[in-house]
C-alpha cells in the first residue's frame, strides 16, 4: 500500500510549476483558482511557494493523513513525482518522516 495517504510531505516542499496549458480555463485539468502566475506560460499550485511551504489542494495532516483535493485533475509534476525517490526521501527529511525502504 502506498505511503502517500500518510504522507504528503512531497505537497509542502516544493515549488509546483507547470504550463498553462494544464489550466482548466487553458483546456487543461487544474483549477484555476489553485494556481498562481508565474510567468505568461508558466503557473504555480497556490501555497507551494508560501514559507512554510503548503499546496492549497492539500487536505489533512503531514504524516498522519492527506488527501490532495484535485487528486483527478493534478498537474504533470504531481503525476510524475515518485513515491520512494530521491526528491520523496529530500521531502520526507524536511518533516521529519522517515525515508520509505
Ligand atoms: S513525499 Fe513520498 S511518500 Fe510522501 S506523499 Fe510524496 S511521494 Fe508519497
Ligand atoms: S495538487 Fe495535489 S498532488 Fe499536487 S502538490 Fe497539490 S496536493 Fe500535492
């Protein structure tokens, strides 16, 4: 079973930019109202450059239960993120979490 639900550590680490084009008002998935600009081509999941770090979408409890609210319609990054890789462990150290076997 995945360690995600538990997780979430990746959600409030990291800046999660993507293009425009994954925007829900750009024929994309992602809502508008979650993201921020960043440039004419690029934009930003809200909170995720805020200090402390915390995606918008985010719901729960780092490391005790998470969900991400637009789980379907999450951005490119979010998809490809890898659960037990390098920038998991980096994510995981941050909260004091335990880097997954
Ligand atoms: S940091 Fe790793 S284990 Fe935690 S939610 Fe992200 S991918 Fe899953
Ligand atoms: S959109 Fe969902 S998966 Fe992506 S950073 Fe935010 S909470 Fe995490």
């Amino acid at each position: 079973m995945s360690a995600c639900t538990t997780c979430g550590a990746c959600c409030a680490s990291f800046r999660v930019d993507f293009s425009v084009e994954e925007r829900e008002d750009h024929g994309g998935t992602v809502p508008e109202g979650l993201c921020v600009e960043v440039t004419e081509r690029i934009c930003r999941m809200r909170g995720t450059d805020h200090q402390p770090v915390r995606c918008a979408a985010l719901t729960g409890k780092i490391g005790t239960q998470v969900a991400c609210g637009i789980y379907e319609w999450r951005s490119s990054p979010c998809r490809e993120f890898e659960e037990g890789s390098q920038a998991c462990h980096k994510a995981r150290m941050r909260h004091n979490l335990p880097a997954l076997n």
